[in-house]
C-alpha cells in the first residue's frame, strides 16, 4: 500500500478532524512510499526507532510521536537524532494522539475497559460525543482491593491507590495516560473509582475529599494496547507485516 493511501485510511478510522489536539496527527514523517511492513508502539523513542530499522520496516504507527503543541520547534539534540534515524532509513511515522485515546473500539480506553471487563456506558462528558474520558459499571460489585488486584495482574505494574471511604467499586470512570485532571468530574457523578495513568499532588487530596476511589496505574501502562490494535487490525484487513514491541516505561 502506498504510505498516503495508508494515512488516508488510518484517517477514516480514527477521524482525527472530530478533536482538537496537542499535535499533528497522521503521517508526520514521510518514508518509503509502498508499506508492507509495520511496527507499532506507544511512543516514538530512540529504542522503538532504533529497533524498527532493524527489523527493516517500513513504517511506524505510535500513540506519542513529535511536534506537540508548544514545544520548542527547533530539530537538535535528541529530536534530531531521532528524526535522522527515521530518514536515513526512509521509515515513515505516523502518530495519532488523542484520536487513539478516543476510538470505541481500538482506542486506549476501549481496550483498557476490555482488558478490566468495564462495561462502557458513555462518555464522562455525557454530552460531548469526542469525550475523552469515559464511563461504565463492573458487572458485579468489588472492593477497591480485589479491583487493585486485578488491575495490577493485568496490566503488570503496581499502581497507587487512593481509598475515597469505606465502599465498594459498582461504576467506573477512566481516562489513559495523564488524565488525572478529569477526577473532579467523576467525583461530581458520584462514580466510586477514577483510573488513570498518573497522579498529581491535588489528586489525592481530590479523592480523599470528595470522596471517590482512585487509581494512578501508569501513562504507559494503561497506554500499550490502542496502537497494539491498530495494528492487529491493518494486519486483519491488509496484507502487512504487523509487530507490536513495548519499550517498557514505569511512568
């Protein structure tokens, strides 16, 4: 396939024109023009890079990739290397931020709430239909222990919890990577646990006052499985060569 009908099509899965961003989202390096080969991860790092060249694909598909909103636009230092790396190799980049929080079925949180057996009910911003975080119910009651439990068997890495009071876990709210910023909302629902990647100082306090359970489990944590979809769905539809490689990072 030719990397723009790539772009095009990726463009029409995911519709990244329905949200505003931090960042381009598409092709943001252009490579090769035919793809057969892909690479797909979470964040478009010297190590995935270094890993795809010598896997000697063609493209990258990745959640975070470069030129974010109010960063310095000078190409130096570790941005240019990792740039070079990507034309000297003539593998193109696509990265999709936000779009890919957000797909209903291959997005971050969608499969975070497969992953967790959260059944999806809306968005946490009932009446806003690109709603970043989202919102569902257990299909039965948890403590907030056994639910820790249970997200640290599946996702792998210890979380920090934050007890709200003394109840149990029915509805859920989430919001992968840094979405910690959106418990106040959920609280305002009286929803009884918030799960996302990281926390804040106010966050803690947030919980324990206005009492809703709360989970910090890891930006890249609760991040790894939206661009793994992506790319056992392009593998399902076309004839690529797909591979997922997580390059682990405890944040």
């Amino acid at each position: 396939m030719n990397q723009f009908e790539l772009e095009t099509y990726l463009n029409q899965l995911l519709k990244p024109e329905k949200i505003r961003d931090f960042c381009p989202n598409g092709l943001q390096i252009q490579g090769t023009e035919h793809i057969n080969k892909i690479v797909t991860g979470v964040t478009a790092t010297q190590l995935l890079i270094d890993q795809a060249i010598e896997k000697k694909v063609d493209a990258l598909f990745v959640h975070h990739g470069f030129f974010w909103k109010n960063e310095n636009p000078v190409i130096k230092g570790m941005k240019q290397k990792r740039i070079k790396a990507l034309l000297a190799h003539d593998i193109n980049l696509y990265a999709y931020h936000l779009p890919l929080d957000i797909h209903p079925s291959l997005g971050n949180n969608a499969q975070l709430a497969k992953l967790l057996d959260i059944e999806v009910t809306a968005g946490l911003d009932i009446n806003n239909p690109t709603s970043v975080a989202m919102q569902g119910k257990l299909h039965q009651s948890m403590s907030l222990s056994a639910f820790s439990q249970l997200l640290e068997q599946k996702l792998e890495r210890k979380p920090l919890v934050e007890a709200g009071g003394d109840f149990e876990i029915k509805t859920v709210a989430w919001c992968t990577g840094g979405g910690q910023s959106f418990i106040e909302q959920a609280a305002a629902q009286n929803i009884d646990l918030f799960i996302t990647g990281e926390v804040s100082e106010q966050t803690i306090h947030t919980a324990r006052e206005m009492g809703i359970h709360f989970i910090a489990a890891g930006h890249h944590a609760t991040e790894r499985y939206g661009a793994k979809a992506v790319g056992e769905h392009l593998a399902s539809q076309f004839d690529f060569d797909v591979e997922f490689i997580d390059i682990d990072n405890p944040a």
